[in-house]
C-alpha cells in the first residue's frame, strides 16, 4: 500500500520535499499539499502532482488520503500542526526547529509522552548524510581514540529577508547542535558565543562563534556565517586522541580549467544535502509508526531548541550559558 503524504508550506523546502516524494520515494506518494498562500500550493501541487491543494494545514492533516504529514510551513508554524497531527493520530515528519521556543517544543514532548507512541520525527537531515554518518561509524570504530575536538564552520550564501541575527543560532547552528550530540552521542552542557567585528552592511554580528562543551568535556566551535556570499559550504574537523577526521565534501564536480583546478559550492543546502533528505525522507516512510525509527525524534528537536536558547541568551549576556534541560520522558529511552 503507498503511504499518502500530505506536505503543509509550499515555499522553498515544502517545494523540495514536494519534488523528493512524487520522485524518488518508494512506497509513499505525495497526496496534497497546502498553503496559506494557496496560490503557492496550487502551483507545487501541479509541478509535482499532487491530488489536491488546500490553503488550510489543520484540514490537510484531517483528511482521510492524508496518512502521514511532512510540515515546511514558516517556524513559528509548527508546534500547532505538530499538535494536530498528534490528535489526528497521523506520523509527522516536521522540519527543523521543531517548535521555536524550547518551552513550545517540551510541550510537544509531553503530549506525545502521553500518547504512548513517537509520532514525530524532526528533520534534521545531517544524521542522514553519507559524510556525517561516516564520521560517526568512523568514531565509534575506535581507532582515532575518544574525540576531544570539533572544529564546525556553517557558511550560507546570504540570509533571508526575515533573518534575524538570533536566527544565526536558532534556525542555522541549531543543526550543528543535533549534529554534534548525534556524532559523540552526549549533550552539551553549556554554550558561550562570540561576536565578530561583522561583515559591512549585512546584519550585526555576522559571522560569529559558538563554543560548545559537552558533558565529557569536548570542546566544539562552530563558525555560523550567514552572508558567507561565495557558496553553501558546511565543515567540520573532529579532533581525536591518535589522529583527526575532516568531514568529505561531496563533490558537486570537478572542473580543470584555464590552469586551474575548481570544485562548485551548492548556492544553499539543498544540493549539499540532497542525498540526506532523500534518505531522510524514505527511512522515516519505511519505519512509519514505529518507535525506534531512524532520524532525530521530539525529544531531539526539544534539546536542540534548549540548546539554540542557551546560544541566543549567550549572544545577549556575552557570558557563557548553561544548558538546562527538562526530564527526559521513558518514551524516548
Ligand atoms: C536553513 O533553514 C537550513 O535548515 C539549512 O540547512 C541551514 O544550513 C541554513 O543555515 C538554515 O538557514
């Protein structure tokens, strides 16, 4: 039987994964899309072949040819689509940050808890890329020794009209949060930032530095450089007792020309990623409603928000910032 999947947002990402179910997913079919723009979700649904387009995501989530929801909408979005999908009892893949607030994103946790059954799955894609993954089994193999070190960079190309600097920490280097916990499977403790003098006519603060420590004591940077201009590049070197790991960079070509060698950065994270949403995609279809499924669940997006908070109120204080975290419900042990 094909899955229904039902995409609410129709903008950038809600177009791509819109593209990533009608053609290259097993077992799934994209059966309606919506938007509050409904103009937007016609378009998506028409481009990729949805049955139907809506402009209400509450109603996308209740309709019967709608199995499982993959919601793309705008951030501040998420937690009550995620809500509804609980009720409705329906798996929910929601893309990152599950709720922008962690307080918001703790309450999805409960309620799911409660139900007794993971619903959710945030899309933290990294723990899907074929470079990571292998960075991680890497680690766990042993032979470089216990990881002391991570060194990340995060380079978009410019930020979008509606960014704000906390958006820095909250919507970009919250990826670097999951993946971090995700490669040396421990949390962070606590978090400092760092201002830069910043790029010249961009926003404030741009680009600027993190510094993580985990539970064990590692220590991780991360540059986040929103208005990096000359590509999408993502980095990270772990630093380990008998030797060090840098993350491959799938090559988007090669090309020799002109006495010179040059290697083409995607323009954003679709093209780096796109293996990792794909295979983010079709694992979370083949594990519907299964409590052990692949890929970051609620309590992962709970953490991941505590953390981006303990980030943005270190940019504000310029001190280094715990992290505190609520107890963590037996569903997720
Ligand atoms: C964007 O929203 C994403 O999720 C990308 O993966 C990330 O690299 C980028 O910084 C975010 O703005």
């Amino acid at each position: 039987m094909s899955v229904g999947i039902g995409v609410i947002g129709a903008g950038v990402m809600g177009a791509d994964h819109a593209r990533i179910i009608s053609s290259q997913i097993q077992g799934a079919h994209f059966a309606a899309v919506s938007d509050a723009d409904e103009g937007r979700a016609k378009a998506v649904a028409e481009k990729h072949g949805a049955e139907r387009h809506l402009a209400d995501g509450a109603a996308l989530i209740a309709s019967d040819d709608v199995d499982a929801v993959l919601i793309a909408s705008p951030d501040e979005t998420h937690a009550a689509f995620v809500l509804a999908c609980l009720g409705a009892g329906k798996p929910v893949l929601c893309e990152k940050p599950l709720a922008p607030t962690a307080a918001e994103a703790l309450t999805l946790v409960e309620a799911e808890a409660v139900s007794g059954k993971q619903l959710i799955r945030v899309g933290f894609m990294r723990r899907f890329d074929p470079p990571y993954a292998a960075m991680r089994e890497t680690l766990r193999g042993g032979s470089l020794g216990r990881a002391l070190m991570v060194h990340s960079a995060h380079r978009n190309v410019s930020a979008p009209d509606w960014f704000k600097p906390e958006n820095s920490i909250s919507n970009s280097a919250v990826h670097e949060f999951d993946i971090l916990r995700w490669l040396l499977d421990e949390e962070i403790v606590a978090v400092e930032a760092f201002t830069s003098k910043g790029k010249r006519g961009v926003m404030p603060n741009d680009p600027l530095m993190l510094v993580c420590e985990t539970a064990s004591g590692v220590l991780a940077d991360v540059e986040v450089f929103i208005n990096a201009a000359y590509g999408y590049d993502v980095r990270a070197e772990l630093v380990c007792e008998e030797g060090t790991m840098e993350l491959a960079r799938p090559l988007a070509g090669d090309i020799r020309l002109k006495g010179q060698q040059a290697l083409p950065f995607p323009p954003d994270w679709r093209g780096r990623f796109a293996d990792a949403y794909r295979l983010e995609v079709q694992s979370w279809v083949d594990a519907l409603g299964s409590n052990d499924a692949p890929g970051a669940s609620a309590w992962d997006g709970y953490v991941a928000s505590a953390v981006a908070e303990a980030g943005v109120k270190s940019l504000r204080s310029g001190e280094r910032e715990e992290v505190k975290l609520a107890q963590k419900p037996g569903l997720y042990s």
